[in-house]
C-alpha cells in the first residue's frame, strides 16, 4: 500500500502495538488492516482488552504504534513530531469523552471556542461559530455558564460542539453515552446522526452501548487485538 | 490567545483557593522579609555611618602624610592656613575644625589615669562632633576659661573626681619630648556609649594644647563635615586630589575606618545570601504547588494536548499559572513588607549600647523604606517564580496525550 485515498480518511497498515510496561510484553494490537471512508458512521466494540482503546488512540495520533503505519487524510502521522501532532489533530480529528472533561474554569463559550483560538481564528469568526453550533446541538443561551452549572447531557452536547466547531475530518468518540441516561443518550445519537448526514464527517465510536451499536452503519469488532468481524448495514 | 491563558490561569489558582492563599503568603512572606531586611540593612548603615562619623570622626579628616600611622606629635598639617582658606570657601564643606592630640597622663589628688589629650575650638568642634550633646555633667566649654577640660564618666569615676575638681594634664611636648604640665578644672564630664571614649578621651582648648605640646598654632587634624555625606564615596571629586598636596592627605570616614567599610559591604553579601535562601525555599514552594496542581489535573492536561495544543502551549500553560501566583503572591509580600517596615521606621529598632562591626549603636535604627526594594525585589520574585515553573512545565510539554489521560479512550 503506498497512500490512501482520496476518500479514505483512516488507513492502518498492519498496526501492531506492544507493551511492555514490566518487562513482560503484552500485545495489544496485532496487525490491524482497516479503511474507514469519509463520513462514515462507524462503532468499534469488543470486550474489555480487545484493543478497542489502543486502537482508537493510534488512529488519533494520540499514541504511536509499535509496528506498522497509519493514513490520516493521506498523510502518515505515525512518522509526524509532537507539534505536527498536535496541529493535526487541531485541524482534522475532533474528540468526544466518556466523561465530557470540559475544561472546568472555563465558560461553554470559552470550551468551544478554545481550538479555534488555538487555529489562531478571529473572534468575529470564532464567535459565530460558537453560536452555531451551540445552535446546532440545542444549547442556546448558556454560553457563559461554567460546565459545572450543566447537566450531563447538556455538557456531552457542549464537548460534541467543542469537537465539531474547528470542522474535523473525524470525530473520535470514547462511549459517549455511557455517563447518560437512555433518553439522552438516545437523543445525542440522533443529534450526532443528523450532523453526521448534514456535515458529512466521519464518526468512529468506541462503545459498549447497544444503542449507538444500533444506529452505527458500520461495526468493526476487535477481539484480542485483531479485527473479528467488520460488518456494514 | 494570551488573554485566555491569563483566565485559564487566574482561574486554576481559584479552584483551590486555600493552597494557593498559603502559597502565596509563603511566598509574600518571603518578599517582605527580604523588603524588610534590606531597609534595616540601610538604616544599621546610616546608623554606623553617622555613630562612627557623627561622634567624633566626620565625614573626612585631612592630617599630615603618615601621622595616621605614627601619631608622631610633630607631624602636623603643612600650610594650614591655605588649607583653611580654602576650605572655608569649599562648596560642598558644611563645617570644619581643628584638633591635636597627645598621649599624656592625668592626675587626680586620688588617681592617675593614661588620657588622650584633644585640643578642640569649642565654637566649631560642636558641629563635627557630639561631645556638646553628651555632657552629663556641667557644662560643655566655659566662655574663655583656658583652664577648662572635659572628661568622660568612666575616666571621671577613675579619678574620682567631679564637676569643678582639678587635674594636672602631663604631655611631653614636641621636638624636645621635655614633659609639660599644666592644671585644669574639670567644667564638663560627657557620655557616650563606647565606654573607650569615656574613660580615655579628655578635650581642651586648642590654644592651651598648641602650648602644651609645643607645637605653635599648628594642628594635627581638620576634621570635615559635608553638606552630604554621599560626598564621601565621590572619588572623583576635585575635593580629595585638592587637599592631598602640600606633604598632607584627605581621608574620608571609610579609610579611616577601614574595617567598618569592609563590614558594611560583606554586611551585603549577607543579605544576598539570605535572599538566595528565601527564594530557594520560595522556588521549593512553588514547584511543589505547581506539581499538586498539575497532578490533580492531568487528566485535563491530557485533554488539552489531545484537542492539538502544542507542547510548549502546555508549558505556557503553567508558566501563566506561576507567573499570576507570582504577582498574587508580590501583591501580598509588598503589603506586608510595606506594613511591617513602614512600622518600625516609625518606631525604630532598640539595638543601643550593642557594639555590632566595632561600632557602639547610639540610637534606634530606622529602617529606610526606599522604591528599589518594591521593584527590584517583586521583579526577583517574580523571575525566579517563573524560573521555578520552568520545570513542571517541561514537565507538561514533554508529557504525551495517552500517558497524560492515562485511561485515555
């Protein structure tokens, strides 16, 4: 495989990843090859050390893997340096965690504006942008409240807008309804489906929750490291 | 960019208001402390300066080449009265007398004592020196009598004499070193707080000593005062090369005190040394903070670099967090410092009768409060804040998204 393309977002060439904490090496990845293509809907589940967290922190850039090479947008972020990292995530992948981690001393506003300002946008334009997409994902009017003030739901919301405001290529998920109730779980996954069709950016969740395995159009299962089924609907 | 840093970090100090009220008063302890130590030092200067200059020395003495050394009676001051003549006309000479001195003994009907005899002019020697003000006893000079001497209390109650009591003063004269005697009535008996001054110093009229000693109306010594006493450290003044001709010299307080000059200025080092003390506890306080800070919230961190803040953004992240602890932490140092200091150059420090550098302490020390010490010194607290921030923020920088959230995705 020389490069990925055009439409291909994610490309792994045997990713291998071993650690080896204690001297004792522990294969958590064992040559994954997998494609994921522009706006996707994609869910990795597995049980509990499949793989399904190293995995997702590799194709993120997160993390670098032990053997073997991955395509981000057609480049190669496993050979990248920690400044093209961290630019390339700014730019292409935007985050969503179990536990929201909104920056806590920071406003909504200031949480969803934080990246841009890192892309070095005006404010004009950063201002904008919180707007709409606080609009898009039902937060209107909380803009200067601390994440504290809000409701789990409403701070899962604020960090999907943190993670789709700079416009991504990808947005990572890690269980992002795990911390909700089933309704508003239920909701978020819709809300995340709409923006999925309207935006066109790729989703990769990494869940257990049978909902989101549910409304995934694709779903890769790892098992000991490996890729054990990868069904599209 | 800048202004949300400065909210981030203004904003992680007030998440654990308590340890950061504690570090910041540790580390504003620190800089009052320094604050306050340094207006001592000054004001322990000023006082040694004035106590040793202020006595009985002055500001400057001009003397023969080599009397310094040898005390010899016949080195006296060559072409004193063009010295004279032109001090008077000196602009930066406030005042100035003349002196001579001789070893001799004096004799009470009861004891003998050794003395150091001074000869003074009364009218001037009141402007250079403090006997006047520290008469205990009588009177400082009657208004001609020649016979007039005034002794010190220690050399008073060895003679077990007292006001009106008769001495006789022996001296051997110059030139000849034939012995010369002469009787005096004691008018005034003085007290300082060096106890050598009192039992060894005896002052007379100028003229009676220029006979005693044999001398002529020559003099050993012009003691100076300044209109400032900074004159003193101006080398470069004309001053000292004028008065260093004709077989004489001109000394100012720190070489005739050599060792009090030395003092006062290892006295500094010492406060260096202090400093470097304080901000090596101050930069231990601080990395410790920084670190429990930083611990508590690696989770964060690990977020911050995930969403593609760069390493040496996370690093500015935390040296905004040590810097606004730094200028919380100067805004209470200075206030403290100012309080604290302001207070006791009000109410001055009681350290009288201790000799501290070879100098009896007079009077109270003051401290002096002075603007360099609420510049320089936060200006250091802040850079060695900053300094001690340096390393958690390498910390941080070097640190990678995955070990940073440690559970991660």
């Amino acid at each position: 495989m020389e490069q990925t393309q055009n439409h291909e977002v994610i490309v792994t060439d045997k990713v291998t990843k071993i650690f080896d904490p204690d001297g004792i090496p522990v294969n958590a990845l064992n040559g994954i090859d997998l494609t994921i293509t522009s706006g996707e809907f994609t869910a990795i589940v597995g049980p509990s050390g499949s793989g399904k967290t190293t995995f997702l922190n590799i194709i993120s850039g997160l993390d670098t893997p032990t053997e073997g090479k991955v395509w981000l947008s057609g480049k190669i972020i496993s050979e990248m340096n920690g400044n093209e990292l961290s630019d390339f995530r700014r730019d292409n992948i935007g985050f969503i965690f179990q536990a929201y981690n909104l920056i806590p001393v920071l406003t909504v506003e200031e949480n969803v504006e934080y990246i841009m300002l890192l892309a070095g946008v005006s404010k004009a334009e950063r201002h904008e942008r919180v707007k709409k997409m606080l609009k898009a994902v039902g937060l209107e009017g909380v803009e200067d409240r601390l994440p504290t003030q809000l409701s789990g739901g409403q701070q899962q919301r604020v960090a999907i807008a943190r993670a789709m405001v700079s416009e991504p290529t990808i947005i990572l998920a890690d269980e992002p309804t795990a911390n909700l109730d089933s309704k508003t779980g239920n909701d978020l996954l819709e809300m995340m489906r709409r923006l999925n069709d309207e935006t066109g950016m790729t989703f990769i969740f990494s869940t257990h929750d049978p909902m989101v395995m549910d409304r995934a159009r694709r779903l890769i299962t790892l098992r000991d490291g490996q890729v054990d089924t990868d069904e599209t609907k | 960019m800048f202004f949300i840093l400065f909210k981030l970090a203004w904003r992680n100090l007030l998440r654990n208001k308590r340890r950061t009220i504690i570090a910041s008063i540790a580390i504003g302890i620190g800089l009052a402390a320094l604050i306050f130590v340094d207006a001592l030092m000054i004001g322990m200067t000023q006082n040694m300066i004035k106590t040793a200059t202020a006595s009985f020395l002055g500001d400057a003495q001009i003397h023969r080449k080599g009397y310094q050394d040898e005390q010899e009676l016949s080195l006296t001051i060559q072409e004193l009265d063009k010295v004279t003549a032109k001090l008077a006309k000196e602009a930066i000479v406030h005042y100035f007398t003349r002196r001579t001195f001789s070893l001799g003994m004096i004799t009470s009907p009861a004891n003998v004592s050794a003395v150091n005899l001074i000869g003074v002019q009364p009218s001037t020697e009141r402007y250079l020196s403090q006997i006047d003000d520290a008469i205990t006893k009588g009177v400082y000079f009657k208004d001609n009598d020649s016979r007039d001497i005034i002794i010190g209390t220690k050399l008073a109650e060895n003679l077990e004499i007292g006001i009106e009591d008769r001495v006789v003063v022996t001296v051997a004269q110059s030139g000849s070193g034939e012995l010369s005697q002469e009787g005096f009535r004691v008018s005034g008996i003085f007290h300082f707080v060096d106890e050598a001054m009192n039992s060894g110093m005896a002052f007379v009229r100028i003229k009676k000593a220029q006979q005693m000693f044999a001398i002529g109306d020559n003099v050993h010594e012009i003691a100076i005062k300044f209109t400032s006493t900074a004159y003193t450290q101006e080398r470069e003044l004309p001053f000292w090369k004028t008065y260093s001709q004709y077989g004489n010299e001109v000394l100012s307080w720190a070489e005739i005190l050599p060792q009090l000059k030395i003092i006062l200025d290892m006295s500094k080092y010492s406060k260096y040394i202090m400093g470097v003390v304080l901000f090596g506890v101050v930069i231990f306080g601080i990395i410790n903070t920084l670190f429990m800070s930083l611990y508590e919230r690696m989770f964060e961190f690990g977020v911050l670099r995930a969403v593609g803040t760069r390493p040496v953004g996370m690093a500015r992240i935390i040296l905004f967090e040590a810097g606004t602890l730094a200028i919380v932490s100067i805004a209470i140092g200075s206030i403290i410092g100012f309080g604290i200091t302001a207070l006791f150059a009000h109410l001055g420090l009681n350290y009288t009768g201790i000799e501290m550098m070879g100098v009896t302490i007079q009077e109270y020390i003051f401290p002096v409060l002075n603007i360099q010490q609420f510049i320089l010194y936060p200006a250091a607290v802040f850079l060695f804040t900053i300094i001690a921030g340096l390393y958690p923020a390498w910390h941080v920088a070097k640190m990678t998204p995955v070990d940073a959230m440690r559970r991660s995705f």
